[in-house]
C-alpha cells in the first residue's frame, strides 16, 4: 500500500492545498492488491489463481463449512427444544434465539463461501459441480431451516398462535438463509480466462483499474468514470484481483473503446485469431 499524498509534511501540505485543484486528478492513492503479472500470458491456458488467492479462499472455505456446521447445530438443538416441549413449558423466546443465532452462522458461511468462489472459481465444464459449488449456501440453508419450518407447523403441542409466530420466523430465516446463499451471477473459471485474454489483447498485460464503488474494472487510470472528484482511491491489479475483490462485473466499455482506437485493434476479429482454449483444453 502506497500513499502519493503528501500532506502530512506541513510544506508539502502547503504545495498541496495550491496546487489541489489543478493536480488533483493525479493524486491518487493507489492500492496494488497484487505485484504478480500476468503468469499466462496471450496463452490459451485457463485462468489460475494465485497462490495466495487460492490459499485464502481454502480458508474462507474452512471457515464457512465451520460456521454451516454451527448453524445445523444450533437447528438441531432447536428442534430438541421443540420435541421436548419446552415452548409449551417456557415460551417462544430460547427456540427464537435458537433460530437467530443459527441464521447468523448460515449467512456468513455464506457470504464467506461466495468471496471464495470469487478467488477461486469453479469451471463450467463440469455442470453438477459448478452447480453445487455456486450454490452450496442455498443448499445448506435449506437443509439448516427448512426441517424446522415443518417439525413446526407440523407439532401438535404448540398452539396456533405460537406456531403462526415460529413458523413465520423460521420461515423468514429460511429465506434470507436460501437467498444469501444463491449466487445469481456464478463466478466461472472460463469467465475469468476469456475476460483476462480480452484485457491482453487490448493491452498487450493482465493489468486493470477499479474503484471500491465501481462495478467495472478499466484499462486507463485516466478514465473519467474512475478518475473523478469523487474516487479517492484506485486500486490496481490482475483482472482475477479486479473480480475478485467484489463483484466486479466486466470491463468499462469507453476503456475499451479507447484501448481498440489506440492500439488498432478490432477486438472481436482479434479474438477470434486466438486460439480457443477453454473449449478445446482437455480436462
Ligand atoms: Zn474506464
């Protein structure tokens, strides 16, 4: 991490305060998330992660299955509460926080699971596993509230105001637990291949721009969508660093556009004289 400001000095600060309106566009601070280039470059390999990428996301994946664990425990321990009478006995209150607490644990397994399939993503050539990999927040939620949903609305013991309430409240944690977990947009590993052989043919490097707020990543610092009063901080990196840190979508099109009348390239003819690789790659 590197500031190019330098008001903390009282002198600098002085030049700074002059001469903020005219340089200001070019006093950045600029965030490398990564020093490595790009390792394939211009080939047809599949996109990799970094070590260090693929490293973190095996912890964050570590970290979610601990924390879907805890869930399913605490929906266990609540469905005993339930089986044991204890809302005839006690009330409502234990078996809800038996619920909040579990849906606490789902959702940041999820959100971790998802960060990680964003370093490292899943290959579309197998469809059943992409699925299931994308998808798993979804699928343990559903198997961590959905049982509960039933076991209360089913329970005889319970009378037909708590069961409205329970089941309204097991119901909603369901929901967010399913609807967290589902990533509507799957990272794939031939998304990030085709999008960092693009950002190659324009420029010739695996080298990109983007903004905390940005959806799009850029090929220009310069760009005006980044390099704006509003944008303090630009961080650069390796598209796969750009995708993912957040979800970032896709490449910014008047980056594009400048980058094909810059260096004369016709994007879509260029390519297609490149060689297709994630179709024809074996295994
Ligand atoms: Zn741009």
């Amino acid at each position: 991490m590197e500031s190019a400001r330098g008001e903390s000095n009282p002198e600098n600060f002085v030049i700074f305060v002059l001469t903020k309106k005219t340089i200001y566009h070019v006093r950045k601070k600029i965030t490398k998330v990564s020093s490595d280039k790009a390792s394939n470059n211009g080939s047809s390999e599949p996109w990799k992660p970094t070590a260090d990428n693929k490293s973190k996301a095996v912890t964050f994946r570590v970290i979610a299955a601990i924390a879907w664990l805890v869930a399913i425990g605490f929906e266990i321990w609540g469905i005993l509460k339930l089986r044991g009478g204890d809302v005839q006995e006690n009330g409502m209150t234990m078996l809800i926080v038996l619920i909040v607490i579990a849906l606490i644990f789902a959702v940041a397994g999820n959100l971790l699971w998802k960060k990680a399939n964003r370093l490292d993503p899943a290959s579309i050539k197998e469809k059943f596993k992409f699925w299931v990999q994308n998808q798993l927040g979804a699928i343990i939620s559903a198997i961590a509230f959905l049982p509960l949903v039933i076991l209360i609305l089913a329970d005889k013991n319970i009378d037909k105001k708590q069961k409205g309430i329970l089941g309204a409240i097991a119901g909603a944690a369901l929901l967010i637990g399913v609807g967290t977990g589902i990533d509507f947009n799957p990272p794939s590993v031939e998304q990030y291949t085709e999008e960092t052989r693009v950002v190659e043919t324009l420029t010739g490097q695996d080298f990109v721009y983007w903004t905390k707020s940005g959806k799009k990543y850029h090929l220009y610092n310069t760009c005006g969508y980044i390099n704006s009063d509003r944008t303090d901080e630009i961080f650069e990196g390796t598209v796969g660093n750009a995708k993912s840190m957040k979800k970032i979508s896709e490449l910014c099109s008047r980056c594009k556009g400048q980058a094909e009348k810059e260096n004369s390239i016709d994007l879509e003819e260029a390519m297609e004289e490149l060689p297709e690789g994630e179709s024809e790659a074996a295994g």
